[in-house]
C-alpha cells in the first residue's frame, strides 16, 4: 500500500534529494535548513535602491576608530612646548649653562655693587685684560648676561641654543657659541687699541667695560636660521638683522652694535657647517628631512 506523507512532514523532505523522513524517527530538523518561524514575526524587507541612493548605515556602530599611525603621525604634528626649552638629557649644554648663569645674575642682583662691580672689571674682555689674560677674560666674560635674567638676550639665550642643541648637539653648539663671542669681541677690541695707539681714542677707552653672552647668541641666530624652512630663516635674519642695524644707527654703543652685526655675520657663514652637522645627527633617524634651501 502506497504510503502517503503527511502535510506536516511535506515540508520536512530533504531539500536535496526530495525524500521524506524516515518512519518511527523524530522529525528532522536543522537549523540550516529550517523554515522561517510563523510565530507572526516577518523579516525585515531588504533596503531599497531604486532611488539610487545608498541606505544609511546603522547608528549604534558609533564611530569609526582612528588607526593607530593616524593617531601617532597628528600628534607628531602638535607643538610640543616643552622642547623650546633646555633639559639636563636633551640639551645638556645649555641646561648646564643655564643654570650657571642664574646664579652669575643672582650674585649681581643681590651681592654689594662694589664687589659685583670688581666681579665685571675682572672679566672685561676690554683691550688692557685681553693684552694680559686673553683666555680668562674671554671665558670669564662669558658667565654674566648684561641686564641680568630678564633682558631680551636671556630670553634669547634659552631658546635659541636650545633649537641649535637639538639639531647639531651639544659641542657643536658651544663651538658656535664660543667662535661668535671670541671673534667678534676680538673684532671690536682690536680695532680700539689700534685707534687708542694712532692717538684717535683717549687711554680711557683700553678699559672699557665689556662682558656678557650677547655675541655668542646672536652668532647662534644666525646658524639656527639656516636650519629653519625659508620663509622663517628670512624673518629671523631680517627682524634680528633690521634690530642690529638700528641699534647701530642711533650710535649709542656702537662697538658693542658692531660686535652683534659681526657675530649674527658668523652665524649666517656657518650655515654650510651647520647642515652637514645636521643631517650628521639625523641621518640614522627615520624621517630625517635636510634643511630646505632658499633665502
């Protein structure tokens, strides 16, 4: 007798092979294969495109996260104030210089006038002091800041050879430092004995007060600009520059105006020298980038 299969097991044949379930066996069912439920629930119609537009993607995803690298490479982008001044691992150069020079002008503040005044004659790099100590005077010239700790060259001192210890290190730095300050006192000294000896200028002018840090960071000016994009290394050496050369037009000082106009000279004939330090010192970093030309 021909079996009939049942409209319930109907729906239960295999797919595949079309054959009903086997006798005496509970229903099989799989998941995979199984019917949409009829507890009244329908699946939710498939988004329509006819419109051309593209459905919107759901809102409880929340938002994509950043990469990584993405992240990384912006906030390389960020100033990072806290690199524009010295640190003992950094730049230990000027750190420790720093540090000397506060207590240099702290001795100036708050020692006797009279024995802060023989501290400054002592270290004059003045023609009659470079005649008999050249070596003491000109390092010991170099210990006070003229105007003590808030003057412009101060300020100047702390960022300027900050930037420059970063890029060439900490030798190199003090070498520029020490070449602007030597020749440039030199180049104004000299000249006074000569003029003092041609009868030109009084005795008096043999010891003419003469110290402080300000040729050795305007020297150090001039070769950080050269490791600056152009458009800032040209605002550095006109500003500055434009300053010097004011300063030496209102006659004032103008030995010690000379001196700033030679050191900032030095500074710019470095550029060559300084570069080479440069990509010396980046060459082994990842993204090192030589300093653009132009100006």
């Amino acid at each position: 007798m021909d079996r009939t299969v049942a409209t319930a097991d109907a729906t239960l044949m295999d797919p595949e092979s079309g054959a009903p379930p086997l006798d005496g066996l509970p229903r099989q069912r799989t998941t995979s294969r199984a019917a949409p439920s009829s507890a009244g629930v329908a699946p939710a119609p498939a988004p329509s495109s006819s419109a051309g537009v593209a459905p919107a993607p759901s809102s409880s995803a929340g938002p994509a996260p950043v990469p990584p690298s993405v992240a990384r490479s912006a906030s390389r982008r960020l100033p990072r104030l806290w690199l524009l001044l010295p640190s003992p691992r950094g730049t230990p150069f000027t750190f420790a210089y720093a540090l000397v020079l506060v207590v240099t002008s702290l001795v100036a503040e708050y020692a006797d006038p009279s024995f802060v005044h023989v501290l400054h004659q002592a270290s004059s790099t003045d023609v009659a002091h470079l005649m008999r100590d050249p070596l003491l005077v000109l390092v010991a010239s170099a210990l006070w800041v003229a105007g003590g700790v808030t003057s412009p060259y101060a300020l100047g001192f702390l960022l300027v050879l900050t930037a420059l210890e970063r890029r060439t290190g900490g030798r190199r730095t003090a070498g520029v430092f020490l070449l602007g300050h030597v020749l440039a006192t030199l180049a104004t000294e000299v000249p006074v004995g000569f003029a003092v000896l041609a009868g030109h200028l009084p005795d008096s002018s043999l010891h003419r007060l003469d110290y402080g840090i300000s040729f050795g960071v305007a020297a150090c000016v001039g070769a950080l600009a050269g490791l600056l994009t152009p458009w800032l290394r040209c605002t550095i050496v006109v500003v500055f520059g434009g300053s010097l050369v004011a300063d030496l037009v209102e006659f004032a000082d103008p030995m010690t105006d000379w001196g700033h106009l030679t050191a900032l000279s030095i500074g710019i004939g470095m550029w060559p020298v300084v570069r080479r330090w440069q990509r010396a010192r980046t060459s082994g970093r990842p993204g090192a980038v030589a300093a653009p030309s132009g100006c």
